[in-house]
C-alpha cells in the first residue's frame, strides 16, 4: 500500500464547476498537507498549506484535512479553464521529506 | 515567493556522456536541496537530499555513483548524471527550503530540466 493514494484521474468538467480533489494516507503521523498544482512541464508551486486538521480557504480554494479518516480535499470554486493542470497532495512528518500523492490531471472545459 | 532556478531547462545528449544540471536558490539560502525525477504523467519521486556542505543522501534505489551530488553553497546544487543511457530520460526537479528544525518549511521548486539521452 502506498503511503499516499491520489486519483490520477483525468478529471474534466466545464468552466464554473465546484472541482473536489482527494487524497487518502496511511501514515498517521503525517502533521503537514499540501496541495501543489504543476502546469505540463513546469515545476510545482503551492497552492494551499494546512497544518493538522482542519480548513483553510484561500480565494477560490478550500483546503481539508481530516485526520480522524486520513483524508485530505481541495475544493475549487467557479473554476476557470486556468485551472487546468494536474494537482499534487503531498504530506510531510516534522522536518522530513515530503510524499507526495500520484497528481490529478484536471481540465476545465470552456 | 522564493525562486528556484534550473539550467539547463532542457538537454539532448548522447548515451555515455555526463550531464550537470545546477540548481539555484536566487533571493534565499537554503540549508537542503532536494533532487526529484518524473516520468510523464507520474508522480514526483524523491532521489536524493542534500544539506550544503555535506553529503547527499539518497533515496533506496537511487544509484549515488550515477547520479553525483553536490551541494557546496547555501545557494547552489548540482546534479551530475553519469555515462547516461536513454533510461536515464526524463524530468529532473530540484527544490530549495531553509533550515527545517522540527517545523515545517516550504519546498520551492524550479521549473525542471528535461533530459534527452539517445
């Protein structure tokens, strides 16, 4: 079992839809959750960052974190056809490495 | 944000010539660097940490003697790939974060260097 499990997708809805991207993880520990989104061929930037459970919004994006149900949500609001890209979660014990999740390839069709 | 930059952006060389890709942090300094690989359409896989000044640590599978390492500023890494082979092709990512203590920093990340080996 891997220790963060993404839907690879792809996931494609039209412009303006409330997009829902999960991820689920093994390791309990986990204290910090990211969501990256990557553009083809670029590196990742951060979007949101969430300490321990939780919400946490920034403009059109919602971050959860549920740690009873090992479960992390990005929510996108209104989305635009710039939101397509693929969105990475990522999680992290203390001071170490980053693990991240396969990355949902996400289109939003005009 | 912090920036991270990668050169070259993208190189095509012949199998059993060596490749260096740098990274840099421009505007911070950063205590770890760390080297990831992609393949299309999957995820980040970490290859390596390296904290300036000492020796990188690499990931389980991850040759060493193939991928070198070095980290000798708090502002520059490389990597170099080794008699490189047409598996070895693919996206490099390093990213940049400083001191982590018990806490969480943040990983900016450069843009990536594609490599080509025919």
């Amino acid at each position: 079992q891997k220790e963060v499990e993404q839907d690879p997708g792809p996931l494609s809805v039209p412009e303006g839809a409330i997009v829902s991207l999960n991820c689920t993880y093994s390791n309990s520990a986990f204290q910090y959750f990211m969501w990256y989104r990557q553009y083809s061929r670029k590196g990742p930037e951060l979007l949101m960052y969430t300490y321990s459970s939780g919400n946490k919004e920034d403009g059109r994006f919602t971050a959860q974190v549920d740690k009873s149900s090992k479960y992390i949500s990005l929510f996108i609001r209104d989305s635009q056809p710039s939101d397509s890209a693929t969105y990475l979660c990522a999680m992290q014990l203390g001071a170490q490495k980053l693990v991240f999740g396969q990355g949902t390839r996400l289109t939003i069709n005009p | 944000g912090a920036v991270v930059s990668q050169h070259p952006s993208r190189v095509i060389c012949k199998s059993g010539t060596s490749v260096k890709i740098e990274c840099r942090s421009l505007d911070f300094q950063a205590t770890t660097m760390f080297w990831y690989r992609q393949f299309p359409k999957k995820s980040l896989m970490l290859m390596a940490t390296s904290n300036e000044g000492s020796k990188a640590t690499y990931e389980q599978g991850v040759e060493k003697d193939k991928f070198l390492i070095n980290h000798a500023s708090l502002t520059l890494s490389t990597l170099t790939v080794t008699s490189a082979h047409p598996e070895d092709s693919s996206f490099y990512i390093c990213s940049a974060r400083t001191s982590g203590g018990g806490n969480y920093n943040e990983q900016f990340f450069g843009p990536g260097t594609r490599l080509t080996v025919l």
